[in-house]
C-alpha cells in the first residue's frame, strides 16, 4: 500500500459517488427569491447566460470547502481535495453518459479547454504529424476566445482556419447544415485534411441552438479527424449525451446554466489513440499523469467551486422535474417572453423557437438607429445605468442577412434574453418599457453616452 497516492482519490475508495442522494421538499416561490436574494435588488438580470448565478445554499457549500482548506491545508490537500473532485467528477460522468470518469476532466472554463485541444493541435502541426495548411473549421460566430486560441497554438503552427458563416437570423437546421457542409468542403481544397473541427452546440452571440449530432456526423462522414465541440452553455440549457453526440472532446461551464459558483467546467475527452497527449496548460506536478490528475492540481488556489458540483445537483434536484423541469420551464418562459417584446416592438425574433433553449434573440427597432458594434454597446450600458436593465445586444449588419423588417424598417440589432428560475415577468416588462420609451423619444444610439 506504500505506493498508493490517497490525493488520486481511487474510485474505490470513494463511497460518496454512488451514495443516493437526499430529496428536500420541492423550492416554493419564496424560497427561490431566497436562494437568489443576494441579487441587487430592483434590477432586471436577464443576462444569465453571461456569468449565470449561484444560489445561496450552493455558496454556503462552497464557503464550508473553502474554510475547510484553510483549517488544516495539509490535511486538505493530502486527504480530501482528490477524492472530492472525482465525487464531482463522478457526478458530472453520469450525466453526460460517458463511458469513464477518467474521461471527465474538470477546468476553470471553456477558454482553458479550448487552449487545451489548441494546444494538442499545435503540437502536432509543429512537429510534423499535420501537413501545413491542413485545416481546422469552425463557425464564424465561435467565441472570441476560442478564435484566439486558434490563433495562438494552431495558425501559428501552420494550420490554416476555415470560418463557416452561419446565416442569421435563421429558421431551420436545413440552412446551418447546408453552409457547414460548404465549409467542410473548402476546408479539403487543394487536396489539404481537415484535422479538426469546432462545433458550437449553443451559439453565444447570437445565440442560436446548433444541430450539434448531425454536424458531428457529416464530419465524420467528411473525414474530419477530431471534432471538438464547444458547449459553453450548454448543460443546464440542453440534454447533454456525450455518446449520442459523438464528439472527439466536449466542453460546458457549470457556472452557467447548472448553479454552481465561478469557474468551473468539464472537459470530456473520448478515449482515442491521442488520448495520452492531452495535457493541462499550467504544467504542474501532476504533470503526465492524465489530464484529468494534472486539472485537479495545477497549483495552489481555490478548487471550492470544482467541489461543490454534488450541491448544486442536490439545488435542482429541489424543483419539480429536477433539471429538466427546470430546462423544459425556461424554454417555456424564455418563448413567451421573446414572443411579447418582438410584438410590443414590432420585431421580429432571431430563430425559430426550436432553435433556442433558455436564451433567444429578440429584434429591436430599427428606429433606434444602431448602425455598429458600438452603438450597441452605448445601449447596453445606458440600459444597465439609466433603467436597471442587464441584457447583451448583438449588432447584425444588414448586408450580412436577408433583409429582416420590423415595423419601421431592417433590424440591425437583437437583444438575448435569458431566463432563469429566479426572473419574472416584471424583469422582462423594464426591458420592454425601457426600449419603447427610448423610441418614443427618438433616441438614436450613437448619441448615448458610455455610462
């Protein structure tokens, strides 16, 4: 027994991960507003898919970890950090189906995941295994981290990045399925591989739901050698199926949509022949030992909200249907608010309700005159300051769509709103308030100031 490393947290030794959980009695109206009562009050937070929110309950199990790290660090780190995250990581396992725990690698975020697969990408561009030029796809609407990355670890090394457009506003999968197809095949022009592909399951600006199963499918119908999907907002949004999704690697931040405090995500990683060489960006001592070892310590720093993950199951396991009630109840919400502000408005919304999950883009009137990135944020911060509203805006030139007509004219901008158990109607009302008061004072954005 000498040769055993008890920080591993040995699945054998672990009696908590199959341990049937608890069911407290069903959270009441009341007892939501309690859970999120730390919110600054009077604002309409309806931006959770920025940052999401942590209730308080799944705070007091994080504040309970971090206390218990710093009564005796030693005895922390030797005998409870390991064995807590593989609980988590457990925990994470069985909900996404996965086959392995050892799949299931827990990180701050999808920005280190993507540096993650970035990183095993470039290293086989330089090193000769990729032809230079070989090509990695992905939709032009990635996040701006994920570009970066890219950037950095893979055009660098040679590989050329081929963005695929996707059509906004759009009313199908038809139409998203047909331009991936058309940047899977410029990707193999002049004979060149595609090794990688990036696949959004929820888009972040704007958002739409992407067909995630059937792009991985005709990838690797197209040859395309890893797919790597990136899911930021997926889980607590959507059902997550790693095996029915068949991705190579597959990334959702918890900190989202699924409770738990910031940052905190999981990187899954299908057992393949590359698997061995997939490292942690920050090398530590733990070094060469699986990705999944090396996450779990990277040095010394606060690991509290990777091991409060059983806490916020035990949150939602509180509501009527547990996640998925909660889901199916945002999707519900989310529509009908979408719905109100586009006819109080005069818009239009950015997809087909099919195509959205607990966020929706909903046009604003053309009479606002946004005409550029940056109107669009002189509106969102004047929103913010002057109304107590928090809600993203995403410019859309309209030489990049089809002509979408509100009442008085192209929509060039849509706002994402996002619903979570804790908004109410009133929250989408100040926004819908807010913006009809702004038209009926001819309000033209360029001429807000930047609060």
């Amino acid at each position: 027994m000498e040769n055993e490393d008890h920080r591993n947290g040995e699945p054998t030794h672990d009696h908590h991960a199959s341990k049937k959980r608890r069911f407290a009695p069903f959270l009441t109206e009341a007892d939501i507003r309690e859970e999120f009562s730390h919110h600054k009050a009077d604002f309409a937070r309806i931006n959770n898919g920025s940052f999401g929110s942590c209730p308080r309950s799944v705070l007091e199990a994080q504040r309970k970890w971090q206390q218990k790290f710093l009564q005796q660090p030693d005895d922390f780190y030797f005998n409870t950090l390991r064995p807590g995250i593989l609980r988590s990581r457990t925990v994470i396992k069985d909900l996404i189906n996965a086959d392995d725990v050892d799949e299931v690698s827990l990180v701050d975020n999808a920005t280190t995941a993507a540096a993650i697969i970035m990183q095993q990408i470039g290293r086989r561009f330089a090193d000769g295994s990729f032809a230079r030029n070989d090509g990695v796809v992905m939709l032009h609407c990635a996040y701006v981290a994920v570009k970066k990355s890219i950037q950095a670890y893979v055009a660098r090394a040679g590989g050329s990045v081929v963005e695929v457009q996707l059509p906004f506003p759009v009313s199908s999968n038809e139409e998203i399925i047909a331009e991936f197809r058309k940047g899977l095949e410029k990707g193999k022009e002049n004979g060149r591989k595609i090794r990688l592909a990036i696949i959004d399951h929820i888009t972040s600006m704007p958002s739409v739901v992407i067909p995630v199963g059937e792009l991985v499918r005709i990838c690797r119908q197209e040859g395309v050698e890893q797919v790597f999907v990136d899911a930021a907002h997926a889980i607590g949004q959507v059902k997550v199926d790693v095996k029915e999704i068949d991705a190579d690697f597959y990334v959702s931040n918890l900190h989202k949509w699924f409770f738990c405090p910031p940052s905190v995500a999981f990187l899954y990683c299908k057992k393949s022949s590359w698997f061995s060489d997939i490292h942690h960006p920050v090398v530590s001592h733990e070094y060469g030992n699986g990705l999944p070892i090396e996450s779990s310590w990277i040095g010394t720093r606060d690991y509290s909200s990777q091991l409060v993950i059983p806490s916020a199951v035990e949150f939602f396991d509180r509501f009527e249907g547990g996640l998925a009630g909660i889901m199916a109840k945002n999707h519900k919400q989310v529509v009908e608010m979408g719905k109100m502000l586009a006819e109080s408005w005069g818009t239009n919304l950015g997809s087909s309700t099919e195509m959205c999950a607990s966020m929706i883009m909903v046009g604003l009137p053309s009479s606002l005159f946004i005409l550029s990135q940056d109107d669009a944020l002189r509106l969102r911060s004047h929103l913010r300051a002057c109304y107590g509203v928090e809600v993203p805006i995403h410019f859309q030139d309209p030489r990049d769509d089809d002509g979408m007509k509100g009442n008085n004219g192209s929509i060039t901008a849509y706002v994402r709103i996002s619903h979570q158990v804790y908004n109410t109607l009133d929250d989408y009302c100040k926004l819908r308030d807010a913006i009809i008061k702004l038209v009926e004072n001819q309000t033209v954005c360029r001429e807000l100031h930047m609060e």
